[in-house]
C-alpha cells in the first residue's frame, strides 16, 4: 500500500479514493490477511485535541480514510488542492462497498449500534452475506470475539462511535480471525437503510452536516456549531505554524 499520506495533529491521513479502498479490501480477503481500516473527519480531528490516545489507536490502521468535505478543506489548507483531489465520504462508500460484497458474497459481521438498526441491516439488504450481529450497548468484548469468530466473516463492519470503536479495535485486532475491521460510525445506518441524507445540492457543495444539525440539533449542536468552527481555528493554526518554520 503505498498511498500518500497527510499528517493532521499527528494522525495520518491516506489520499486515497472509492476505487483504491475497495481494491484494497479485496486485495485483504484474496490474499487472507488482514487490514484495519479507520475513517477520519473532522470531529476525529477535534476529538484528538482532547483524547491523546486516539492517534496512537489510528496508529494500528493500515489505512485512515479521510471522511467528509472537512478533511478535504484540512488538505487544501495544509497541503495544496492536488495531495486530496476528491472528497471523500463514507455515506457515498457504503453502498459501493455492498455492491461489492454481494457480487463475490463476501461475508460480513456488524457490531454496535442497537438492535432494531441491526435487525434493519439484515432487512434491507437482501442478497448480502450476513454471518451475525451484535449490538454496542452493554457488550462484553470476549463475547462479541466469539461470536465474530464463530461466524467466519471475512469483514467486520464496527459502529461504536470515535474514540470507543478505535480503541476496541487497538486493543483486540490481535484476537479478531477476520480479513477485514472496518469502522463505520453512525454509518452503520447507512447498511440498515435508515440514515438520513441532505439533498443533492447541499452534499455536492459539502453541507451535508447542516441538514443533519437541522433534523436534530440538539444531538448535532456541540459537533457542528461548535466544533465546524473549532476545526476551522485549528486548522489555520497548524497552517501559521507550517509557514513559521
């Protein structure tokens, strides 16, 4: 994998698109070795400043995606508009992704989120190999290894939500026997079909977020009213300090 990488508050970032991913995910499964593969956005970002750990937990990655139009913003800052050519996003990747899996009935496990979104997966998707599924509230880790290796999946899709799913996957991809640790988020609604998204105006020009604050505010007011404009101060700060040097 030699995929460019950038580097924001010490985690890193690889420039890579839609296609490479899924080539490289194949790629994992055909050979049957194992990858990580972590998203970054720009709450990532925002949570690193406060959780020191969490680029020590990325760390483990074999790839960190970029995930949202903030990292594309971040790149350009930092970097130029040629390291990042395209945005990237994990809503848009998904169903590339299930598209996929249903064409070489690769074998998936989900783990987090609730029941009833676990049960919307396995309704939506019909034709996708779904070995099993665990729910991300008031697991024990030992059980959900079981159960995952009971299964023989060949790609783990987590949803615990930055920094919980990063840290379970730091400390226990070792004992994981799956080709491919994938974490989604609040994606994972995305597999169940209930998510949620902006109009097509609003994703292309990269407010997307703005739809999700107006549906619910009070969930998205800290990360985005919040947060969009923190990332934004950072983000210029780290450049002041690349054009100091």
């Amino acid at each position: 994998m030699s995929y460019k990488k950038i580097n924001i508050n010490g985690i890193l970032i690889n420039t890579i698109n839609y296609d490479e991913l899924i080539f490289e995910i194949k790629r994992s499964i055909k050979d049957n070795k194992k990858i990580i593969i972590n998203y970054v956005n720009a709450n990532t970002i925002n949570i690193s400043y406060k959780d020191k750990h969490l680029a020590e937990y990325l760390a483990v990655s074999h790839i960190n995606h970029p995930d949202g139009i903030g990292i594309k913003f971040a790149s350009n800052i930092l970097f130029g508009k040629s390291t990042l050519k395209n945005r990237f996003t994990g809503s848009d990747f998904y169903p590339l992704l299930i598209n996929e899996c249903r064409k070489n009935n690769y074998s998936l496990f989900f783990f987090g989120h609730d029941s009833d979104t676990l049960n919307s997966v396995n309704t939506q998707n019909a034709g996708l190999n779904i070995s099993g599924t665990f729910t991300g509230f008031g697991f024990e880790t030992d059980e959900v290894i079981q159960e995952i290796d009971k299964s023989k999946a060949e790609i783990l899709i987590i949803g615990l939500g930055t920094p919980k799913q990063e840290q379970w996957v730091y400390e226990n991809y070792l004992k994981i026997n799956c080709n491919v640790i994938l974490t989604v988020g609040e994606g994972i609604k995305v597999f169940a079909g209930t998510k949620h998204r902006g109009p097509e105006f609003l994703r292309k020009f990269g407010f997307e977020w703005f739809y999700r604050l107006i549906k619910n505010p009070l969930k998205y007011f800290n990360r985005y009213i919040i947060g969009n404009p923190l990332f934004i101060y950072r983000i210029i700060k780290l450049k002041m300090r690349i054009l100091a040097r």
